[in-house]
C-alpha cells in the first residue's frame, strides 16, 4: 500500500460520499460569489501570474465555481459508478455482484500553468472518491485557498488535502509524489507526460492530459441565419484566455457558399472580436507570443496585398483573423489568431486536420445535430455550441474520459 | 533587360561595395542608403511593392528612415519571389527553411558578387582580424548536397576565399564523420595549420556527445576557433551555451573566446557575429556589419526604444535585389554595445491544459 506524506484520507473515509459531496459544493458556492475575499485575493493572483484581465479571470472562476452544484457531482458520480452510496460501501446492482468504489490510496494532480483551476475539478472528484490528493499548485495558490475554504467545510477534506508548490527537478518530492501514488493526473506535452509516466509506478493509473487543439465548423445553412450571434460566440470561444486552453477555438471552418456569405461573415465576426475586446479586455501578452503572431498576421497581411486571403486586425494586435490561410500552413494556436479556412463539406476539414494531424479536443458547431457526422469526420471529444466551446459541464466528461472512475477501484462481492 | 534598372542597380551595388570595403556606414549614409534600395525595390519588385502599397507607401510617400520601411515577413518568400529580377534571370537561390511551417521559400539573389563581398567583409572582421589564415573543417551542409544552402554556400566561399589548404566537410545526411574529421584535425596539426571549426550548434553537441561517449578530445592546432550558428530548431535535445560553449572549448582545448557565434537568416545577404568584447562574458552581444542594422518592434511593427525586448527586424542594405527590411520572430534588446539576442517561441504549440508538467521536468 503506497501513503502521500501529508495527505490522510483516514477522516475522509469515515464520512459519508454525500456529506463530501455536500461539503465540496458548499465550499464551490462560496467561491462563486465574486465578493468571496479568498477568491478577490487568487483573482489578483491569477491575473498577475497570467497577464490576464479581472473579466477575463472572474469569467472563468464563475464557469469554475459555479458548475461545481451538489447537483451536477452527483449526477456525474451517478452516471459513472451506479449510485452516490457505492462510494461507502457494498451496493447491490441488478444481474451483477454486489460491489463497493473503493477510493484508491494517492492521487498527484500536477496541473496547469496556462489555464485556471483545472486541478480543482479532478481534486473534488479524487476527495468524493475519499482519495488521499496531492497538488502540484501554482503561484497564485488558487488551489491551496480552495482547500483551505473545504477544510473550513469540512475538516477531513483539508487533511486529505496536500497542496504543494515545488519546483520541478525537486526529486525527493516527485519521486514521492508521482512514485506513491496510485493514481497520477498530468497535463502537458507528449515529452513531459512521458517523462512523467516513467516516474510513475508500474501499476499506478496515469490519467494524461496532452495538449490539444480545439476548431469550428460553420455550416452553408447556419450562414444564411443569424451570423451576428454566431460570430460572438466565435469570438469568445477563440478570445478568451487568448487561445490558450485546449478547449479554445484555435481555427475556424467555413462552408462556402454561392451568395459570399463565407466571405461576409469574416467581417462579421471581425465586429464579434471588436465587441468581445471591450467586454474581455485583453492582458498584455508575453513578446515571444507577439511576435510570433504579429509574424503570422504580417505574412497574412502580405499574401492578402498580393491577392490571396485576408487579414482583419485589431489596431493593437489583440485579435487577428486571417481568412483562406495556405493549407500546408499550422494555425499558431492561440494569441488572438482565428484562421478561417474555407471548405466545401466536411470532407475538406478533415482533409486539413489529416493533413496536420491536428488532435482535436473540442468542435464548436451553429447546431449539435450534426454532432456525430462531424465527431465521425473531424475526431475531438467535446462538441458544443459556439460560445460554449470552453464551458464544459461538470457532469459531463473531461478529456473523453470519466470525471470519478480513475479514482476507484472497484470491490467486488461475489 | 531595361536600362533603367540596369543603371539603378549598378549605381546601388556601387555604394553598398563601397560600404562594405570601408566597413563604414554612419547614420545619416545608412538611411540614405536604405530607403534608396527600398525605392529601387519598390520599383522593381512587385511583390513586396504590393505589400508596402498595403501599408501605404506609394511614389509620393516613400520611406525617409530605415526604420520606417516596410518589413517583409520571413514567411513572405514562401509566397512570393521577392527578387527585382524574374527569377530565371536570379544567379543564386537559397531555400529558407521557415520556422513553423512545412512550406519553404527562396531568397533570390541577382549575382553573387555583392552577396560575397558582404559576407567575407562581416566573416574578416569577426572571426580573421588577426589575420589569420585558417583551415575550414565544416560541419555545415556540403555544398555539393545541398546546394541552395545559404550556410553551405557561405562557408563553401570562405574557405574558397581565405582557407589555407582545401576545407573538410564531414556532416554527410546529417551524419558526422568523426573519424574523418579526426584525421582532417591531424593532417592540419602536421601541417602547422590552425583550423575553423564552422558547426551549427546541434551538430557541435552531437560531436561533443560523441567525443564524450569515447572518451575523448581533439584538440585542435594553435590559433584554432570555432564558428558557431544556427540552434536548435526542430530538434529535440538542446543545450544551453554556456554549457556547449565550456564542453567545446575543453575538447578543442580553445579559450571559450575563440567561439564566435553568428547570426543570420537564409534571407539576410549579410551577418552578425559576437563582438569581440563579449566574448569573455557570459553574455554574448552580437554586432551587425555596417550595412546591416536590426530594429527591434512592438507587436504594432512600431520601433521600440533601446532597451525594450520586441520582435528584431533587420534591414540589410546588400539584399539589394531581393527585400531590403525583413521582419522576424527573434526577440532581442538594442544595448548600447549592439544586439542582444533573446531567441524565440520555439514553433506553433498545440494549447493543452497545462504547461504545468513540462514545467516539473524542465525547470
């Protein structure tokens, strides 16, 4: 049996999955008040650690806290494990044996420096599993002060909790907390989480999270309805945070159309992208960043006077769309830059994800009915309506994968 | 080919050779001199014409400094031929790599003389001011592969130019030939030769790794030194300089200030290379040739301050027939002692939830 050094699950366990549960959305409450002094205090913190504006962190704290209901945790637990009580013990299940969740030991949470909080949503999952939880947290300690408010919930929850700021290279903490524990959750790139993995013990879970790209599809039909809304929702979803989440919309597909519709909604949502400024204000952006994407905006710009494409830009370089880029091009992912690629169907987007091999995450859509001929076509694991690219419920998955059965192991009685 | 051009062209490659056998341009020349290539440029070449008429140049408002001339992207000449000639008629090209893309482009070049008399110029003052004459061991593209390699070309020139004895290559299909240039490095110490290592900085560590996995060294002649380049685009070990700059200078049994690093783009007809005063510092300063300037600019394309850290563009006078000002991704300072170079963000990265976990293994 493997233990984390700080984190006691003892108390935890003690209690009922829906006394955790109760406590964990009671403690979410009180950080969705905006007016919450732990949360004025990470905003500022957040804001300084990630150049981004108060709206812009508040937007995302509200989708956070808010989505975290008593409710949605356990209609996600339900669905995943049968009931609420299986967390405590044995449960009947009909034509199968009796069996009890039986929440696994350790969980290491190592999570994001570019997103906010998203260690918090698979720490409230690993704590209803009753899971003993370390956290890899950032400097704007978002993730210790939510502790600290579910340990004024509920006591066990603080002492099941370990929060911790090391730095990378620290290999007496990383061998302890990636070698101990039985369940690692881990974001990044394809060498970090590899290197990672290898850290990890032969039969923990490793629950990777790569870096992933998010598109639209704009369909012929949703262009001759109300493009005015649809090019708002674009605007956010590729806007906010600057691009930088997997769930940000990092290229646009277009059907063309006979009328030029296509092309008119460039314009559109270049308006979108003017009025999502003043409602999100932009933060000031790291220089390699800005040159790289002023890089790309010029060289759409000089393609554009020589006859191919265009470019609309904000005077300072806050939002970027380039229209008909070249196919062989990458989009550069966030910083503002919306590429526009115009198709015929949905053949020619997957001809250009094939092409880059883009790993998708997420697809905004005008209209979820095309849901699984474009899941079928494009890949991704999350398709939602513009302007909810980056608002995934609670109860639904993360990443395509479960929210709580990675903390489990399953008990069985025959 | 019409005689206006012809007269133009030959009265500006007049004053760049001038400028390059001085190795002198103050201020006031070199603006002048800019903003008269860019005017010839914008005449003659239709692609990068179209695109400072975008950003409203025209006859009537021609850029009156350097730093008011319309830069062309990098990215640019995978898009166009931005040359004043039509390319059949250009008598050298070579093949821009890009940074993020898959797509590559060609920097066309009239003729090579002003192309070589700019970089033996810079590569005299920089790396043979004592004098120096030198044996070239390459670990550089061979010529005779890649032909349009602008740094195959360059280090093919010198050493044509200025080598004592035929120069040595021995980075074949991105293999290094160790035990040639091991030879190489005897036959010249025989001979009382010192050599010119000329390497880019991946092919450098994979010599030092693979001198190091043997267990050995190979001090070169007396007066040797090493011309570094490149980095380490696209390539997934990378070595910070300090630390390549200390092995090298153990294993060439060289003072770490005989390593000069230079900087240029495929691009670019001319180049920077470490100033001689900071090459015992940590930090190295890069300082241009005369006729070669580097603004640094906020995302807006507006030129900063000294001081400030924005995207470097640079205007090089002797890209007479291709783009005058070229505007790139590297970031760097202007300091009182020349250009400090800060890289860039390495390629287009796919967005995850985290940079977290990279952060764990990597700081």
């Amino acid at each position: 049996m493997r233990k984390t050094s700080c984190a006691d699950s003892t108390g935890l366990r003690a209690l009922p999955a829906r006394t955790i549960v109760r406590a964990i959305a009671d403690a979410a409450g009180r950080w969705a008040d905006a007016d919450f002094p732990p949360r004025v205090r990470a905003t500022a913190a957040i804001g300084e650690r990630l150049g981004y504006t108060t709206p812009v962190v508040d937007y995302a704290l509200d989708r956070l806290f808010r989505g975290i209901t008593s409710d949605a945790l356990t209609a996600a637990i339900t669905g995943e494990l049968g009931s609420l009580d299986i967390l405590d013990g044995f449960a009947e299940r009909n034509g199968r044996p009796a069996a009890w969740a039986r929440g696994t030991n350790a969980v290491t949470i190592v999570s994001s420096d570019t997103t906010i909080g998203v260690a918090i949503v698979p720490l409230v999952f690993a704590l209803a599993a009753k899971c003993a939880v370390t956290v890899k947290d950032r400097t704007d300690a978002l993730v210790a002060a939510f502790v600290e408010t579910l340990g004024e919930e509920r006591p066990e929850l603080r002492a099941a909790t370990d929060v911790r700021a090391w730095s990378g290279g620290d290999d007496d903490i990383e061998v302890q907390t990636l070698g101990d524990a039985d369940v690692v959750v881990a974001f990044g790139g394809n060498e970090a989480l590899r290197s990672i993995r290898a850290r990890c013990a032969p039969d923990a879970t490793f629950i990777p999270f790569g870096h992933r790209a998010s598109a639209g599809y704009l369909t012929a039909a949703a262009l001759a309805g109300d493009t005015v809304a649809l090019a708002a929702g674009v605007a956010r979803d590729a806007l906010l945070y600057d691009g930088d989440g997997c769930l940000s919309l990092h290229l646009l597909f277009v059907e063309r159309t006979s009328d030029g519709a296509h092309e008119r909604f460039v314009d559109t949502l270049a308006a979108a992208c003017a009025a999502n400024a003043v409602e999100f204000p932009a933060g000031p952006r790291k220089p390699a960043r800005a040159a790289r994407v002023g890089a790309y905006a010029a060289a759409a710009a000089f393609r554009s006077a020589n006859g191919t494409g265009r470019v609309l830009r904000a005077p300072d370089g806050t939002w970027t769309i380039v229209a008909d880029p070249p196919a062989d091009d990458l989009p550069p992912f966030g910083g503002g830059v919306i590429p526009i690629v115009f198709v015929d169907g949905v053949a020619g987007a997957a001809a250009y994800v094939g092409r880059h091999a883009l790993p998708l995450q997420a697809l905004g859509v005008a209209s979820v009915d095309d849901a699984r001929e474009l899941a079928v076509a494009l890949g991704g694991v999350r398709i939602a309506p513009f302007g909810h690219m980056q608002d995934p419920p609670l109860a639904g998955h993360h990443g395509g994968r479960a929210r709580i059965a990675d903390f489990i192991r399953w008990v069985d009685r025959a | 080919m019409n005689e206006d051009y012809r007269a133009q062209a030959d009265a500006l490659d007049a004053r760049i050779r001038t400028a390059i056998a001085d190795f002198a341009l103050d201020e006031p020349a070199f603006d002048a001199l800019a903003c008269d290539v860019f005017a010839h440029q914008f005449r003659w070449n239709a692609p990068y014409a179209a695109y400072a008429r975008s950003l409203g140049v025209s006859e009537n408002a021609l850029p009156r400094t350097a730093g008011a001339i319309p830069a062309v992207p990098g990215e640019a000449f995978k898009d166009a031929a931005l040359c004043t000639v039509a390319p059949e008629r250009a008598a050298l090209w070579f093949e821009t790599s890009g940074t993020t893309q898959a797509r590559s482009g060609r920097h066309y070049l009239e003729s090579p003389a002003l192309y070589e008399a700019a970089l033996l110029a810079g590569f005299d003052r920089a790396l043979l001011a004592d004098g120096a004459s030198l044996r070239y061991a390459m670990l550089v593209p061979d010529p005779r592969e890649r032909p349009h390699s602008s740094l195959g070309y360059m280090m093919a020139t010198i050493a044509r130019e200025r080598g004592a004895g035929e120069a040595g290559w021995y980075l074949h299909d991105e293999r290094l030939e160790l035990p040639r240039l091991t030879a190489g490095v005897a036959h010249a110490q025989a001979d009382g030769v010192a050599v010119c290592v000329a390497t880019t900085a991946f092919a450098l560590v994979a010599l030092l790794d693979e001198l190091a996995a043997s267990g050995r060294r190979l001090p070169l002649p007396p007066g040797s030194r090493v011309m570094e380049t490149g980095g380490f685009k696209g390539r997934t070990r990378i070595v910070g300089r300090e630390e390549l700059y200390a092995r090298a200078a153990e294993a060439f049994a060289i003072d770490e200030s005989a390593i000069v690093a230079e900087y240029g783009m495929t691009e670019l007809s001319s180049q920077y290379y470490d100033s001689p005063a900071s090459r015992w510092s940590a930090i190295r300063i890069k300082l241009p040739v005369p006729w070669l300037r580097p603004i640094v600019v906020d995302v807006a394309g507006n030129p900063l301050a000294d001081g400030s850290v924005g995207a470097i563009r640079h205007i090089d006078c002797a890209n007479r027939s291709s783009a005058v000002a070229i505007q790139t991704e590297d970031l760097g300072v202007i300091t009182a002692d020349g250009l400090l170079l800060l890289g860039r963000e390495e390629g287009a990265a796919l967005r995850g939830c985290s940079l977290d976990a990279e952060d764990l293994l990597r700081r």
